[in-house]
C-alpha cells in the first residue's frame, strides 16, 4: 500500500460492490483463473473463490462487504446467502467480517420469501435496466422499489448514465434510496455538459442517489483504468457530493475485457482521486455505514 493509502488502516473500509462466483456461472472460468485453481474440484474451487476475495479484503483492511448477486443465479439466491454466511463466520486471526447482499428479485417474489432474504442478510435489489436488457418494464420495477422500501432495501440500479435524464422524474418518484455503480456508468456519453450527468446531480441533490466510485475502466472506450474523461467525471462527483459517495473494488472484475486489472493500482488511483484524508475515510467508511449499516 502506497504513502496515500496508509491512512486507512487508522479505520474499516467497506467494499460496497463485489461478487463471488459459483462454478455454474457463465463467468466462472474466468474467475477461476483468477484464482488459479482449475485442476480442483468444484466445491475446492467455489472455496478457492472465496479465499481469493478474503485475500484482498485483507489485504486492503476491508471490514465489510456487499456482493451483488451474478447475473446468471437468476432468482435462485441459495449461493449468495450461503456465501453472505461464509463471510460472516469469525476468523481467530483476521476478525470478524460483515456481509451483506443485493439480490435479483422475481416480480412474484411473496412477502414471506422477502422477509426470508432480509433475515438472511439481504439489504437491497438489483435492478438491470440497461437499454435493451431489462429486467422488467419501468413501471414493473416501480412497484418492486415500493415493495422492497417496505424492507428497508435500497435499489441498486444498474444501466447507462447517458440516460438518467429520460427516467429522473420517475425515479424521484420512488421511495428511499438508489445506488448507481461504476462512477454512474456513463457508457455512451462521457462529457460533464451531457444530460445525465446533470440529471445525476440533480438526484443527489435531492437525496435519492448515492455512487459507487468503482470499476473505472467499465465507463473507459478502451478499458483502462486511469482514463482521463471517467477520472474527470469521478473528481466532479466527488466534488459535487461526497458525502453521497461509496466505494467497491467490483471483484473479480468480470466486465474487463483485457488483461484483469490490478485491484491494489485500482486502490491508488481510487486514493489519489481523494487526497484529502477526512474525505477519503467518509466515502470508505461513514458513508457505508450510514447508507448499509455497517
């Protein structure tokens, strides 16, 4: 950990966006190459999985984490709160880790079947609404933000920042609170002046949305992880409003498409956006806490 990161360990990072892999998941293999442990067996590598991500925990002090549910367990939630538990148990000699989970829920999910997945560690909803791979219909996923806010769920919601301004007055509509991920994944438009990127401000403004500022290099037109237009957009959010900003690592970094970028040069880059030590320790730990119940 480099000169501008050491101040971290004086408190509790809380890693806001992660995943951890079954071998049945369509992205496995990659993650298993990440872990290097494709001549075990499956349950030896779903271990290895998760002792890869304990690895990285430790060694950047996460004390928390929330992992969003893999695209491909569909509704089926058995893996995710089994791993929710696993990360739960104490470790003697590394303490004891929080976990929490965001789930892909079915439109005809029952009450009792919510209640379940909050006793289970469940704390918010994963919503993919991206152009032309949605989850549900705009006003399916209404209904669902209104159900789950019952629970004390956030909506974790997951499309384009480009087009935040086509769906601002409908989601100032909802209740509680919504996630952005990826510095607000502004895919198609990458420039200050765009209407989303207004539209996002506007909703901070108004407390209905909190950023995680990770994965740079998903918003960057050639993956890397220090492009000047997502930097220029990450330093303007957390101008705007840090105190709405969160923080995650997004392992084990499935989206990339090149070589898989190193999570401690992601931490750096992460630590020289934010110089200011007070600043870095609200969106690393008091933000989280406040947004999470770490």
């Amino acid at each position: 950990m480099n000169a501008n990161s050491r101040d971290t360990n004086k408190y509790c990072l809380y890693d806001c966006h992660a995943q951890i892999l079954s071998v049945d998941d369509r992205h496995a293999d990659k993650a298993v190459n990440i872990s290097k442990s494709k001549e075990i067996g499956e349950s030896k590598q779903e271990d290895s999985l998760l002792l890869e991500y304990k690895a990285l925990s430790q060694k950047l002090s996460v004390a928390g984490t929330v992992l969003l549910q893999p695209e491909d367990q569909g509704f089926d939630h058995q893996f995710l709160i089994k791993t929710i538990s696993e990360l739960n148990e104490v470790d003697k000699n590394q303490g004891t880790s929080k976990a929490f989970g965001v789930a892909t829920l079915s439109l005809d999910s029952t009450d009792d079947e919510l209640e379940e997945l909050k006793a289970s560690g469940i704390i918010a909803a994963q919503f993919i609404m991206t152009a032309g791979d949605e989850k549900y219909e705009w006003d399916e996923a209404e209904r669902l933000a209104w159900r789950i806010h019952d629970l004390g769920w956030s909506v974790d919601l997951h499309m384009d920042g480009s087009d935040l301004h086509e769906v601002e007055q409908r989601l100032l509509s909802w209740p509680g609170y919504i996630t952005l991920r990826h510095i607000g994944q502004f895919l198609r438009t990458k420039t200050l002046k765009q209407r989303g990127f207004k539209s996002l401000t506007r909703l901070i403004d108004r407390d209905k949305i909190w950023v995680k500022l990770s994965a740079p290099y998903q918003s960057s037109r050639r993956g890397l992880i220090d492009d000047p237009e997502v930097m220029e957009i990450a330093g303007a959010l957390i101008k705007w409003a840090p105190e709405r900003m969160i923080w995650g690592t997004n392992w084990p970094h499935l989206e990339s498409t090149e070589e898989l970028p190193n999570d401690s040069d992601l931490f750096r880059i992460f630590c020289n956006w934010i110089p200011e030590i007070s600043r870095r320790k609200m969106i690393l730990n008091e933000n989280p806490s406040i947004l999470y119940g770490f």
